[in-house]
C-alpha cells in the first residue's frame, strides 16, 4: 500500500513550509529514517525524515514550492507496486477533495443543479462553476458531452485533462523567461511539466544562445533575489509585529567598567570563553524575575505572564535571522549561559537547529555590538512584549566622583508592546538592568 508522505508540522506557529531539497529522486531507494526532503519553515531549514522504506515514486511538491501543514509531499511505495498517479497530481489535493464528495452526491443533486443553472446564460452545474473557477476554466469554450445542453463536473475534468498541465514554479519561470509550455516534455506523473523540465529546456535553448553567439545579458543588470524561506518567514514575522504592536523604545548608557574586570578575571581563572552577551543573558534573565511582567506573550484581549523564564538569543545566518532559545535561563550559572550559548549558535549557523530550540522564548535579547552598531531599535519578536538590545563598548568620557574619565559604555535599548505595559514599570526593569550591568559582581555572591 502507498505510504503518503505529509508536510510535517514543526511548532504551534507553523501552518506551511516550503520544500528547500529533495535528497532523493523519482524512482529511488529511500530507508526509512534517512533524509527526504529539507523544508523551510516560519523559524528554520530543517531536514524531515522519511517515515517510510521503499521506491519514492511520486514528488507533488518540488524544490521551491509551498505546501500547508497536512499537504500530501510525495509518495512512496513497494518495489514494483503500482499505484494510481490520476490520484495524485501536483496541486489537486484540495480540488479533488472537493470533486469526488460532488461527483459522490451529484445523481441526486443533478436535478437541482440543473435548474438552478437554466437561467444562467452559461447553463452549468454549481459544482462544475466552482470546479472551472478554481482550474481558471472559460465556460463559454467547453461543449457539454452525451448530448447534454448543460455542463457537468465531468465536462471540466475532461478540459482539465487536456490542458498542458504544470507545477506553479515551472509555470512561473516559464511566463518570467517568455516559453510555451507546449514546446516543453513534462517528466512528472501523468506527463506533469516540472521546474526541473522548464530549467533543462530553458538551458539548451541559452547553450544554443551561446553557440550562435547571442549575448544572453548585460552585465550591469540588476540582481534579482528573492524573498524565500527563511527570509520570507522574518519578513512576514517582522511586519507583524511593526504593525500590530505599538513599539516604545528606552534607552540608556551603561558604564561597563565591572563588567569588563569581571569578563577579564574570569578569564584569568577559567578555560571556557566568557563573552558579553552571556553576562547580558545572565543579568536579563535575573531581572525578569523580579519584573515578570515583562515576560509575557500577549494574545487576543489577554496578556500572559510566563512561570518559566526562556530567554530567546537573535542570531543572524546567511539565510535571515534565527532566535534559538535557552529554556529557563534564570536557573543557570553564568557558566552554564555561556556552554548553551555556544553550541546554539553553532547550530544556528550550521542550520542544525532543531524544531525544540526554537520554542517558547518569552523574552529575547538581541546584540549588534559586533557589527560595530553603537544604539539600535530591535523589534519585537511576537507573541512576546519585549525586547533588549545591546550594541557595542566603545570609550566614552563619564564624570566619576567629580573627575572626568573614560570609561567602557554600552547603551541598551529596550523595545516594549505598549499595549502589554506602560513606559513606567518597562524603565524601572531597564534601570534594574543597568544597576546588575555596573555591579554585576553581585549576581555572584
């Protein structure tokens, strides 16, 4: 029997993913626990691993195509199993849902259908109109069959049926580069035109370009990139989040002297590296104890302050922005902040980060000061209703008992939901920050 392999679902907040690569082809072996397939999801690229052991023998979803939470990906079966390809074709999971619960009840519907629809100027079934709407079909060239004056699902099948049929991503790269998907041999089940048809026939037709000496482009035109995958994810997660929260910004100037004798001391003293942002983490997570209610998710008419304190750390890859999460920090040593630091980001940028570490933060931190940015205004990573922003430690002149001297700053910025809390209690915490950031000898003690 098929094995239908289905878009997982990684995270409460995930509703589609969209396929990265496929590590296996039509037609070959898959074991089952080995990589199928990689998707990108609202958070991450993760790797999904087949439930299954047998021949791969259909993909519905290719390489840069978006699929919902539950979508059939593909198929694999039994070494010489046959199985019905009519049922599974790219993009027809919904419309033929739809299509056989119609065809099911459409012998004692047929009646009725038909007069509602001899008014019509098109005479048509309901069912066959919703059919022909969703497929893009023009009514007005499909001839009824069996003699029939009025249209029925059955007649749309068959128009459906004759068309060139294509997958959205081979569709769109064939209108962007001016082919006809006529001119083009489908490889995919029941002669379905793929993206990988589209880009061999669009590379013979520029081999030949090439040959016969025709420029393909200028060298000076404009790139092209485009927003997808993780990318995509932060783009639509960051305008959320700028236009359903009010965003406030606080900011404030850290003297960072005891900090930085206290990094260089422990350094002295142990071999594990000890950085800024795990004494950020450290002071952060200890100060949303005391203000709980900066850490909280903010739903419909409710706000919801977290029991366990999970702090989310932003860390930028080459495909976007990633927020890995150390769960309960405010029960970890410094020690223990700085090991789960490192092996989350490492992971982050590797892309080995996994569905679990990326959950449940209830506050995030975010540093820019290694790419030399002195005060920013980081924005709120939702549902959460806050977030802390540190830049760099640059020297900067300070009065101290009367005399001026330079010092080692950092200047913090706050980003807060102005729905959740009030400017008020949100200074306080970060006045509380600063305090722990210019005595943080005391967290030790």
């Amino acid at each position: 029997m098929p094995h239908e392999i289905k878009m997982p679902k990684f995270g409460e907040t995930m509703t589609e993913g969209t396929i990265n690569k496929w590590f296996k082809q039509i037609s070959e072996e898959v074991k089952k626990g080995e990589p199928l397939f990689e998707v990108n999801t609202d958070k991450a690229t993760l790797e999904m691993e087949s439930p299954a052991e047998g021949i791969l023998k259909i993909i519905l979803v290719e390489e840069g195509e978006t699929a919902a939470i539950g979508d059939i990906v593909a198929v694999i079966a039994e070494k010489g199993e046959k199985i019905d390809t009519d049922k599974y074709q790219p993009g027809s999971q919904k419309s033929m849902t739809a299509s056989e619960n119609e065809l099911t009840d459409r012998t004692s519907r047929e009646s009725e259908d038909i007069k509602v629809s001899i008014e019509d100027k098109i005479k048509a079934s309901p069912a066959a109109k919703r059919l022909a709407e969703e497929e893009g079909i023009d009514l007005s060239k499909i001839t009824p069959g069996d003699n029939r004056d009025f249209i029925i699902v059955e007649d749309i099948k068959k128009v459906k049926s004759d068309k060139i049929q294509a997958t959205p991503v081979a569709q769109k790269i064939a209108r962007e580069k001016e082919m006809s998907l006529s001119e083009i041999k489908g490889t995919g089940p029941g002669g379905w035109v793929r993206k990988d048809d589209v880009e061999k026939k669009l590379a013979d037709k520029e081999a030949k370009e090439v040959l016969a000496g025709t420029p393909l482009s200028s060298e000076d035109e404009s790139q092209e990139i485009p927003m997808t995958g993780i990318r995509e994810k932060v783009a639509e997660s960051m305008v959320f989040s700028y236009r359903s929260a009010p965003h406030v910004t606080l900011t404030t100037r850290v003297d960072m002297k005891e900090a930085v004798d206290l990094k260089e001391r422990l350094q002295e003293k142990i071999d594990q590296r000890i950085t800024y942002t795990d004494i950020i983490n450290l002071i952060t997570s200890r100060a949303l104890k005391k203000y709980p209610r900066l850490n909280a998710h903010i739903g419909e008419n409710k706000i919801v302050i977290k029991k366990d304190i999970n702090l989310g750390m932003a860390v930028a890859i080459k495909e976007g922005l990633v927020v890995p999460v150390i769960n309960n920090a405010d029960l970890m040593s410094l020690s223990e902040l700085a090991e789960k630091r490192e092996k989350l980001v490492e992971k982050a940028l590797k892309g080995n980060l996994s569905p679990d570490e990326m959950q449940n933060s209830t506050f995030t931190v975010t540093n820019l000061g290694g790419q030399g940015v002195e005060i920013f205004t980081p924005i709120i990573n939702p549902p959460e209703i806050a977030i802390l922003g540190a830049g760099k430690i640059t020297r900067e002149a300070m009065v101290i008992e009367g005399n001026i001297v330079a010092r080692p700053v950092i200047w913090l910025s706050l980003s807060f939901d102005h729905r959740a809390i009030d400017g008020a209690p949100a200074g306080e915490f970060l006045r509380y920050v600063k305090e722990l950031m210019q005595n943080p000898l005391e967290l030790l003690l």
